[in-house]
C-alpha cells in the first residue's frame, strides 16, 4: 500500500509485486485478505483520493490533477472521479471553493 501510494502516478502491479518479493497471485490473495478489496480497486481510490486533495489545494488544473495521480485519459479521470464522488471534477472543485458564479478556472 505505501508503494502504491508513493507511486500512484506510475504504479503497476508488477511493480508492486517485484517490490514486495511476491508472484501477483499472491499479491492478490494477500491484499484481498488484508483489505477486503482488491488491489487495482485500492489503486483506484488511492488515486481519486489524491485527486481529491490536489483539487482542494487549488493551483492544478483538472487535467494536470488526473495525470499527477495515473490518469492518461481526462475522460476516464472524470469518469471514475464522477462515479466515486457523484460530482464532476469541476463540480467538486466548485463545491469546495464554495463558488457560485460556475465557472471553473482550470
């Protein structure tokens, strides 16, 4: 878990298996046992997560948030971040910033 979120914009999980001295078999045992999920849905949230907290600070724009964390695609980014949050990106970021005017500056 801590390789994965140090890594969260280049993580595999052959990665993770080289770094842990494990077979992705037993990567996917263990980490199903010890999380009760699996380990590319841990990415997942991982990554929406640090997403999350990148957009709160400000300074990024929603493209550049989605690649700082492992997303190649804006789209899949917004996609998963929608699926996760039920809000847009930008909706998100304009909740948090308490913005009425809906304009999204990034």
């Amino acid at each position: 878990m801590r390789y994965t979120d140090s890594h969260l914009d280049t993580v595999s999980l052959d990665a993770v298996c080289r770094t842990n001295s494990v077979s992705e078999r037993t990567l996917r045992r263990r980490f199903r046992a010890a999380t009760d999920m699996t380990w590319r849905q841990y990415l997942l949230q991982s990554r929406l997560l640090a997403a999350m907290t990148l957009m709160d600070r400000g300074g990024s724009t929603v493209h550049g948030v989605a690649r700082a964390v492992g997303f190649e695609s804006p789209s899949a980014f917004s996609r998963a971040f929608r699926e996760y949050t039920g809000q847009t990106p930008t909706q998100f970021r304009r909740n948090r910033r308490g913005d009425a005017t809906g304009i999204d500056s990034g």
